[in-house]
C-alpha cells in the first residue's frame, strides 16, 4: 500500500523537481540578498537552456527510435541536400533476366481409323489419359495451394510480430519520454517567470 503510494507521488517527478529547484533558488536568493537580480538572471538564463537542451535530447531519441538516426545526422542531410551545389550522380543499368512456365505442353497424335470399336476404344484411351493428366494438375495444384496457405501463414506471424515491435516502440517513446519533455518545458517556464522578476 505505502509502495503503490509513494510510485504514485514520484510519478509527476518533474513537478516536484521545479519545485525543489524552487525552493533551492528562493534559500540562495535568501542568503545572498544583495545579489539577487544577478542570481534571478543567470538562474534564469541556465534553466531556460537546460530544459532546451532536455526537449531536445527527448527529440534526438525519438528521432533514434524512428529513423535510426539522430538530430545531427538530420541536420547534417539537410546540409548535405543544399541545392545550389552540384554533385555527381552516377547512373547504372543493368539487365534483367526472367523466365516462366506457364503450362506445360501437350500433344496429341490422331490417326484414322478402320472400324468403330478402334475409334471407341481409342476415345476411352484418351479419356483415360486425360483423366490422369487431370489428377495429376490436380494434386501440383493443391500442393501449390497448401505451400501459398504455408507461406501466408509465416507472413502473417512475421508481420504480427513487427506491429508488436512498433506498438511498443510507440509506447516507449510516447509514454517513456514524455516525463523529460513535461520537464524541460517546466524549467524553461521556470526560468522565463524569472526573467521577470
């Protein structure tokens, strides 16, 4: 109970950072009377660039997270794409080359016959012979169609699996980090109140 409490209260910890900060600040004002603008100032000046420096390292993470980069490596491609310098661009073809089976070929041979029952037992023949041809194409395709079903399944659990990785990368960046962006805005909150007095 006493622990479910006290993560409770250290969840807003930001908060309660800009108010020791306060607190810090209001006892070195007290003891240095005399210099208390100057404190004002450059408490002020070293907040406000700290918590800069703080949402902008909350950035730079999330850009890692993202685009496996960094904020320099953006700045750095934004340099690089500057349209007014010209630079080679090396062009490269190449071939392709592809086949296909789309079927396979068959042939029938027809002769003529003398009596009826050669031309009856050569139509059976060849009923027969395309009855097997026909389980044959059969089988190839449900065999074809069991190794698709095989192969959509795989995908399926890979790509499930890949929208787990990014939804907790999400969470991550949008829950984890958002307690030193809320913090760095603080201090500079904090220190532009104290620019003005």
């Amino acid at each position: 109970m006493v622990g479910r409490l006290l993560r409770w209260l250290l969840k807003p910890w930001p908060l309660w950072a800009v108010a020791l900060l306060g607190i810090v600040h209001y006892e070195v004002n007290s003891f240095f009377n005399p210099y208390e603008d100057s404190i004002n100032k450059v408490t002020s000046a070293a907040v406000q660039i700290a918590g800069g420096l703080l949402v902008l390292y909350s950035l730079n993470q999330n850009i890692g997270t993202f685009r496996r980069g960094s904020l320099f490596s953006v700045i750095a491609q934004w340099y690089r794409d500057f349209p007014l310098i010209r630079r080679n661009i090396e062009l490269r073809a190449e071939s392709i080359g592809t086949s296909a089976v789309l079927g396979t070929p068959a042939l029938i041979v027809t002769r003529s016959y003398e009596t009826i029952e050669e031309r009856l037992k050569e139509i059976e023949r060849r009923i027969d012979e395309n009855l097997q041809l026909l389980i044959k194409k059969e089988e190839k395709l449900y065999e074809r169609i069991g190794q698709i079903e095989t192969d959509l399944r795989n995908e399926t659990h890979r790509t499930s699996s890949e929208i787990a990785k990014v939804k907790q990368v999400l969470d991550d960046t949008l829950v984890g980090d958002i307690s030193i962006q809320v913090f760095g805005v603080l201090l500079v909150l904090y220190g532009a109140v104290l620019s003005f007095l």
